[in-house]
C-alpha cells in the first residue's frame, strides 16, 4: 500500500505532508477550529454545528480531500474516547436542574462515528466506513483493514488514521491510502 498525503492536527497546527499548512498558537480548539476553517476557505455552514471531535476530523479530511473527486474513497478512523468529549457535555446538560434542556443537536453528536458522515456528506462518499476505539493508535490494525476494503474492491482509496478529542487535548492525524 502506498500513503499519498498525510495531515496531523495538534498544538492548533496543521500540517500537510509534513509542512505547516496553518497554525493559530495559544487558542483553544474552539478558536483554532473555527480559525482553520476560514484559512482553508471551507464553505460547509453545517460545521459550525458540529462537536469538537468532528471538527477535528472534517477539518483534516478537508486538508486531504478538498480538491479532488473522492467518490469511492472508504473512511476507516480510531480514537480512545469515543464521543466522550461531547458525552460529557450532554450530560451536564441533563443533570441542571435550573438549565434542563438537553439538545437535539448535541445528542446528535454523542456517537464518535458521526464525524465519518460528516465527512461523507461533504465529499460525496458513498463507500465503506468504520470508527474503532482503541486503547491506542495501532497503524497495523489499520492499515490491515484498509488493506482488505482496497483488496476486495469496496474502495479505490483508504482516508485512514487517528481523530482523538478530550476537552483541549486533540491530536488527528490521517492519510490517504492506495495499493
């Protein structure tokens, strides 16, 4: 298999192939993100809606994918905490009792695999897709799975890799794969 671009997200730094594409020092995720998006001339309004997490993986599929047709490119991501992020968040909406109004539009978001359908929405994706949770980043379990979806035909390319968010620590690293 071969790696054809890559993009790491951490410290409010994006890098593409391994050169600084954007940095915002000193901000939290909130202002990077909605920084990033502007750098990258994104115009997808739904984003400013999104969780942390799907922020974060929008915004490094978008580093890769943005100028090109991606129409049977798989999505194979992994985290640690899930959607714990935003778990955390929800909850603390339903336990106050003076501001008791759980949301609809953050329920939404407390499922780590919403952030691929945010991604397929945007791109156009309509091929094979999985989140896993793992206790760390495994390349091999990966890159073995994305492997198998180009092997069998189900993708022409593999967007694979790292989407972790809890409170401020992030880190997203992805790549794009072919045989």
């Amino acid at each position: 298999m071969t790696v054809q671009k890559t993009c790491l997200i951490e410290n409010s730094k994006i890098e593409l192939n391994g050169n600084t594409l954007f940095t915002a020092a000193g901000t939290s995720f909130h202002d990077f993100a909605k920084a990033a998006y502007k750098h990258l001339k994104t115009d997808y309004p739904k984003f400013h809606k999104m969780d942390a997490l799907s922020k974060l993986a929008f915004l490094a599929a978008e580093v890769l994918l943005r100028d090109e047709k991606h129409k049977n490119t798989a999505l194979v991501l992994a985290n640690r905490s899930a959607s714990l992020d935003t778990d955390l968040k929800y909850q603390q909406s339903i336990n106050s009792p003076d501001d008791y109004f759980p949301s609809p539009a953050v329920f939404v978001y407390t499922l780590p695999n919403i952030c691929i359908g945010e991604i397929s929405i945007r791109h156009g994706l309509q091929t094979e897709n999985a989140f896993f949770v793992l206790d760390e980043y495994d390349e091999t379990f990966l890159k073995k799975y994305s492997e198998n979806l180009l092997k069998s035909g189900k993708a022409t390319q593999v967007l694979c890799g790292w989407a972790e968010m809890f409170q401020e620590n992030y880190k997203g690293f992805v790549y794009l794969l072919t045989l």
